[in-house]
C-alpha cells in the first residue's frame, strides 16, 4: 500500500498559524527597535585624544635593553620617526619615543603603526606608538574563513555568511549606538536578540517546520534566560564594572553598566541557544517522520536522550571558552595565592562565575523547552493518521524525512549539530521498531 510523505512543509498542518505568530513577533520587534532606535549622533568622547595611522621611517635605540618577549624594550627608550598617514597632520613626519613595557608594540622599520595622538600635551609627547596597524593581514583571515565556510557549506555557507552578517549589522548599527545613547541596555538586548533569532535562523535554515519551533524554543530560552539573569546580578549585587575599561565606558558615556552586563549575558547565551533549539527541533521531526507510530512521551523521551548528550558537549565548551577567555586572569589569582572565599567573591570573578552559570542553566532549560514543543507540533503533522494506518495494516513505513526542498533544508540542518551521530543511531532505532 503506497504511503503519504509526511511534509515538512510550510504550508501544512499547524505551520499557517505558527507563522502568523511569527510575522507578528517580528512587527512587535521592528517597532520596538523604531522606538529604541539611537540618536542620530551619539554622545562623543570628553576628550581630545584620537588615534591615527602612521608608517615607522627610521628607529634609534641605540643602548636600550631589549629584554621583552619578540625583543620589545623593557621600558619606553629611543626614538623612531613616524610618517603620519592620517590625522591633522597627515603627510608630515614625527618624532616619539619607541613603545616599552608588557604588552608593548615591538616595531621595525617600514611597518604601520596606530599611534595616539592627544594635542594637550607638548609637542614632543602628542604622538605616542600604541599598537601595530593589522587592517590588512584581518581582512585575509576573514576572506580565508569565508572561502572555507562556502566551500564547504556551498548554499548553506552562504546563507550563514549572510547570517553572520545580520548579526553584525543588528549589534554594530542598533545594539551598541542604542546602549551609547543611553537607550536601556537589557531591553535593547532582549530586542536585538529576538531580531537575529527570527531573521538569521530562517535565513540560515529555511522556513520550515523544525525552524519555526526552533525559533520559538530560542526566544523563550532567551526570556527564561533574561530573568535568571536578572535575579543573579542582583542576588550577587554585581555592579558591572569589573575593570578600567568598564569604568572608564560608565564614566565617560553615563551608560548603565549594571544592565550592560546583563545585556552582555543575554547576547552572549544566543549563539549557543540556535544550536541546541535547531538541533532538537530537528531531532524530533525525524522521529515523528521515521516512525509515526510515536506518540508525545515517546518522540519527547527519545529527543530528550539526544539533548542530553548535545548538552554535555556543549557545557564543557562554554566553560573551556570562559577559561581560555580569562586564563591570564586565572594565572593572576593562582600567583597570588588568595583564599578561594575570597578570589569567588571579586567583582571581576563573580561577574565572569554568573555569566557562564546562569547561561548554561538557559542552554540546559532550551532542551526540554523545545522538545515538548517540537514533540507537541510532531504529533499534530498532516497524514500522520494515514501513515499510522498504513503501517498497522502491514504498509511499507515511512522512511522519508520531509518532503520538497524544506524537507531537505531540515536534513541538511542535522549537519550543523554536535549530536549528528546521535540523531542518525536514534532515527535507525525507530526504523527497526517499526520494521519488526
């Protein structure tokens, strides 16, 4: 007895409403971003210092002690002339002393350099070599990391390059002018996040089933996420300046560095998030394809095994990311040898202990979130009934995943998870329960 497909469709079964819910979700994000939107020109900087490029010409450091890491100078020494490419005085050549200390540039004759140029102070102290000029060798390693991304994600590449890009365009030209013009920082966050949910999931993934509930099980985890947020900071009393550059940006631009921080957490969780929610999306859409003989528990309990497996991988990444991020800072506390009481409670440490901790409790919440929705949506597809039947009077089962070209974007998107393996052992499961 032939057997219908079960589509994937965007046009099937409860999918109509479910994007009607959408497109209005996205109206509701659109105004608000109307409303949250910055000043045309945002507050500028108290202060007359700016930085500008320049070419090394000559150097001269003659008896200074090179004992830095790549032989830069113990401490500022020398003198090196400096062709200015850029700033006021653009075209002229200047004199300043060459860099020294931790951290400092070490130059050489010929190489670009940005270097800070504050008018208050004398004449022979406006110029300072502050970093290397790095325009160029950046825009190759992000032309390499394209190259790499289509030639192996051919269309699905392009379309996360084009991703990729929303995100940037939402955080550079809405996010960070709104935070600068005093907009609320956590609210800009949570409208942003929402925005790059709704438009680079669909883009990367397609308008499908599988991604609609991932979009839905995102934008909860997101809420969900916001909240918990917002209860640790303030159980922790964190403040949000844990260093000189936070306290310099709250200084010197009033923004709220309470909600910042908040913000930070927010947009920090999202790119974890559309990778569990499209997974277990996924994963239960080819459950219910597979085998329509499941019902609610099943198809949830089966998923769920996935989810865990998917989670404990993706744990582990979150915290090696934050120790990799913060490793001169653990190096610092180790070298101080402080009581553990007292490291856990600095600001700068409690801050970098309840951003990972409340983004890993939103990453675990995701998995059951959106499974039990994916799982409710599953068991609700059209010819689900036909298909059960068939398979009860001894039809052939139902072994395609989707139909049309969503049906493949879905397959495709198995691809894009950690728990690949998983999700095809599962799916094979299914398929022997049913053939026996």
């Amino acid at each position: 007895m032939a057997v219908r497909h079960l589509s994937s469709g965007v046009g099937t079964g409860g999918q109509k409403p479910a994007l009607v819910a959408v497109a209005a979700t996205l109206v509701c994000v659109i105004a608000a971003m109307a409303l949250l939107w910055p000043d045309t020109q945002p507050r500028s900087l108290p202060t007359g210092d700016q930085q500008v490029s320049g070419t090394i010409t000559a150097l001269a450091t003659a008896g200074c002690q090179a004992t830095g890491m790549g032989g830069a100078m113990k401490e500022p020494c020398g003198r090196a002339d400096v062709k200015l490419n850029a700033g006021p005085q653009a075209g002229y050549s200047v004199s300043t002393t060459v860099p020294g200390g931790p951290g400092a540039p070490v130059v050489k004759v010929g190489e670009d350099v940005v270097l800070l140029y504050t008018p208050s102070n004398p004449e022979e102290l406006r110029y300072q070599v502050i970093d290397h000029e790095r325009g160029l060798q950046l825009w190759l390693i992000l032309a390499a990391l394209a190259l790499a991304i289509v030639a192996f994600g051919r269309l699905r590449g392009l379309t996360a390059i084009a991703g990729l890009g929303i995100t940037f365009g939402v955080l550079l030209l809405f996010v960070i002018p709104a935070i600068l013009s005093g907009r609320p920082p956590l609210l800009v966050a949570i409208v942003g996040s929402i925005g790059i949910a709704l438009t680079v999931l669909y883009l990367t993934h397609g308008v499908s089933r599988s991604t609609t509930v991932a979009v839905a099980g995102t934008v909860t985890s997101l809420t969900l996420t916001g909240v918990l947020a917002y209860v640790a900071v303030g159980a922790t009393r964190l403040s949000g300046v844990a260093d000189e550059t936070s306290a310099n940006l709250g200084t010197l631009y009033g923004v709220n560095m309470q909600g910042l921080l908040l913000a930070g957490i927010l947009i920090g969780s999202l790119g974890v998030l559309d990778d569990v929610t499209v997974t277990q999306a996924v994963t239960v859409q080819e459950l219910a394809e597979a085998n329509p003989s499941y019902g609610f528990r099943q198809l949830y309990a089966a998923a769920t095994r996935v989810g865990r497996a998917h989670i404990a991988s993706v744990i582990n990444t979150i915290i090696l990311a934050y120790a990799g991020a913060s490793l001169p800072l653990l190096v610092l506390i180790t070298a101080l040898n402080q009581p553990v009481g007292q490291v856990l409670s600095d600001q700068l440490v409690a801050t970098e202990l309840v951003r990972s901790a409340v983004g890993t409790i939103g990453l675990i919440a995701a998995v059951p979130l959106t499974t039990a929705l994916a799982a409710w949506w599953g068991i609700r597809q059209p010819g689900r009934g036909a298909a059960l039947a068939a398979a009860a009077s001894g039809g052939a089962p139902v072994a395609s995943v989707g139909g049309g070209v969503a049906g493949s974007r879905d397959r495709a998107s198995l691809l894009d998870s950690e728990a690949v393996t998983s999700v095809k052992e599962k799916v094979k499961s299914a398929l022997a329960s049913v053939q026996r």
